[in-house]
C-alpha cells in the first residue's frame, strides 16, 4: 500500500486544530470540486482532499491515521502490528488496496465487537464518460466500460478489482445523454446494494456531420452552374449514399431536407439530414473557363446588390 | 459479459423517476427533496394516484433531473449547503443546463 500524506495534501500541520483542518479543507474544496471547478485534474484533485478530509475530520480515524506514522508520500509502507485500524475482524491484503479504502471500512466495523464488519455497506457510484461515433449513435453499440473498484473477496479481503463489462448503448442517444445502469458501480459488502453506474454519452466529433439534437447537417459545396441550374448529387449519409435533388436558383445557405436520415429518436423515428449548400468557385479556371465567365459577365444584367441603393453606373 | 439491458435507465426528458427512485439515487432525503418541491425549484411531472399515503411518495419526475439533483445533493455533503443554497443551487444549475444547450444548439446550426 502506498503511503498518502493527508496533512500535506491539506496543506496543514500535523497539529493543526480539527477547525483549522475544516478551513483548510474548504478553501480547497470551492478551488477543485468537480462540480464547480473547470480544471480538468480538479476532479482526481478533489477526491484526495476529500480523502483526506474524511480521515483527518474524525478523531477517531485521524488517531488510527497518525498510528501509521509519517512516511514520505508515495513510498509502499504496512500498518504497524496490532494497528488499531485493522482490530474487528476483517483481514487485508494490504498489497492490493488503497489508503482510503482502508479509512472508509472503518466506520462500518467500529459499531462495536459484535456487528463490526457486519453492516450493510452500499457500492459506490460511479461516472463514465462514453465517447462514441455517430455511426454507433445511428446502429447502436457494444461499448467495453472499464474501471477499477475497491471490493471485497470470498475471504472477506478488500482488493480493488479491474471491471470490464460489455454495454449495450441503445440507438437513440444523443450528445450529452445521460444513462444509468443500475447495479453496475462497486459492489456493496454484507448485504448492502450494489453501486450504479452513470454513462455520459458524448458523440466524438465526425468529419462531415454535425450535430442538432436528433438532426444532422452537412455542407454540401455546389458549383456555381448546379446552384444556378439545378442537379443531382450524391450525398453521403450515415446509412449510405444518396441521391439529392437541388432545384434549380439555389442561393449558398439554403437547407435542403433528406428526411429521416438523422439520428434515430428513443421512438424508432428519425431526425432528418440537412444539406447546407455552398457555393465554390472554381478553384484555378482554365483559360475557357475564364473566357465563358468573362461572357457571362457581359450579357448578365444581375445585380445582386440593388438593396445598398447605390449608384453602380461606374462598378466594374 | 452479458447484455443489461433491463436495468439501463435513461436519464433524460422522455422517461421519469418516482420519488423514491430519486431519493435512491442522490442520497437526499424526503425532507430536502420536499422542501425542493415546495420552493418551486423542482417540479414534479405528475403524481401518481391513491395509491400511496404520503404526499411526497406520489411524485413523479422528469429523469433529466436526476442529474442535477445528484450534483446538489454531492454539493450539500461536500459543502453543507443550508436548505435554501440547496434549491438556489438546483435553480441555478437548470439554467445553466438550458444555456449550454441553447449554445451547443447555436455552435451546430452555424
């Protein structure tokens, strides 16, 4: 087990008073809490203040936590023999387990000789965030979820234990959905409940689509005689190409609908895929290119610009 | 490795939870989640009849709360939040979630 220094992580003295160590924890707690702080790391931050606070706020398990004796952080330390923190029944591979899961049983088995060890403890809740492409929002998904939980044997020892299960992320999620699987956090100890398991589903950016809830939307980049004219054009969409029809005087901008081609909805219906035309310019025209512009330019009367009611007798 | 389908819950808008799922879930209690219902900054979607006595049993909710009701109920254990920074919190926090979509939304058109 590595040692964790919970003074130093609150930035107090060993002596410091149980108020100077809740000042101490506060002032910490508005810098780095997850819900809260926009620091990325401020969410690993904050559990080793927290940590670090529920040991150091009770007497009890702060006397036990000083029994340990002062190591330096990270170096692979045991408790002492007949460490006060270890009485009650349960034994433990110190190897495999964290600091903190060592503090948290605590409270569980100082009920008293009898009970110790004994009371229904629940898991604990965790949050995963699930990035998935829109093709698996489209098809749905089997996700591999990985995470490592604190848990106890068949010999009643506390090891934290990899977790990898299959889920199965159901069509129908959008960005920024929430799902809960109940039952699939840590796993509770003397009866107690298992622990849920909460997914943020995010979809990872694609590079044709974007996203408006269940709708897509593509640029569909035409040229300047398809906007003028009309076309058809092929037009990727997540389930296969298809074939679109732009009508003829179509300005960049315009949306044109290929219905139910977005993302599927929780009723079985489907968004719609918008194509946002655009149109380009030939990049490097040929000289004929150019020459058939220059003709256009010459028997063309269209102004597109009549509204700035402007004088236009000397443009170019 | 097996398929868990039926205990998978969506947390959103289309699906609701019962009071004591909610309670279940967030780790407050009845008292605080009524006292967030009668300061209007939660809002049962329907109550479900007769069937049980208490009040505060009956309601239903929007699953899409639960998220929000999580992040208070870990800011009262993390914090100590009073009562009214409870439901002032969970206010807030509605806001917050209704303009990062209007944003996301406004980013995706554009």
């Amino acid at each position: 087990m590595k040692f964790k220094d919970y003074y130093e992580i609150l930035g107090v003295s060993r002596t410091a008073t149980s108020d100077e160590i809740k000042k101490a924890y506060r002032k910490l707690a508005h810098q780095y809490h997850p819900d809260i702080s926009k620091d990325p790391a401020g969410e690993e931050k904050f559990k080793e203040i927290g940590e670090a606070y529920a040991t150091l706020k009770d007497s009890e398990k702060r006397a036990a936590y000083d029994a340990l004796g002062s190591h330096p952080s990270g170096q692979e330390f045991r408790p002492p023999p007949n460490w006060s923190g270890s009485q009650g029944g349960q034994s433990y591979s110190f190897d495999d387990i964290d600091l903190s899961d060592l503090f948290a049983n605590f409270a569980g088995r100082r009920q008293g000789p009898h009970q110790g060890g004994h009371r229904p403890m629940p898991g604990q809740d965790y949050e995963l965030a699930v990035q998935i492409s829109l093709e698996d929002a489209y098809h749905g998904a089997m996700v591999d979820l990985n995470f490592t939980v604190p848990e106890y044997d068949n010999q009643g020892q506390l090891k934290r234990v990899a977790h990898t299960f299959k889920a199965r992320i159901p069509k129908g999620v959008s960005h920024g959905q929430k799902l809960l699987l109940r039952g699939k956090g840590g796993k509770g100890a003397n009866g107690g409940k298992n622990g849920n398991l909460y997914l943020n589903i995010s979809f990872i950016a694609h590079p044709l689509f974007r996203v408006a809830e269940h709708d897509l939307l593509i640029d569909l980049p035409v040229t300047v005689w398809e906007a003028t004219l009309g076309a058809t054009v092929k037009v990727p969409t997540l389930d296969g190409p298809v074939n679109l029809k732009i009508p003829a005087g179509m300005n960049s901008g315009k949306k044109l609908r290929i219905k139910g081609h977005g993302l599927p909805k929780q009723n079985q219906a489907h968004g719609d895929l918008f194509a946002v035309l655009q149109i380009v310019v030939t990049p490097n025209p040929s000289e004929q290119e150019v020459a058939l512009m220059k003709q256009l330019a010459d028997i063309s009367s269209f102004n597109p610009r009549t509204h700035f009611g402007l004088d236009t007798t000397n443009e170019k | 490795m097996k398929n868990n389908d039926a205990e998978l819950l969506w947390l959103d808008e289309h699906h609701e939870v019962t009071a004591s799922e909610l309670l279940e879930l967030s780790g407050l209690s009845a008292e605080e989640l009524e006292w967030l219902v009668e300061t209007g900054a939660l809002n049962p979607i329907r109550c479900v009849p007769a069937a049980v006595t208490q009040q505060s049993q009956a309601w239903c909710f929007s699953g899409q709360c639960l998220v929000a009701i999580r992040t208070v109920s870990r800011l009262k254990r993390d914090f100590d939040l009073a009562p009214d920074a409870l439901s002032l919190t969970l206010v807030l926090l509605e806001r917050i979630r209704v303009l990062e979509q209007q944003l996301l939304q406004n980013n995706s058109q554009a």
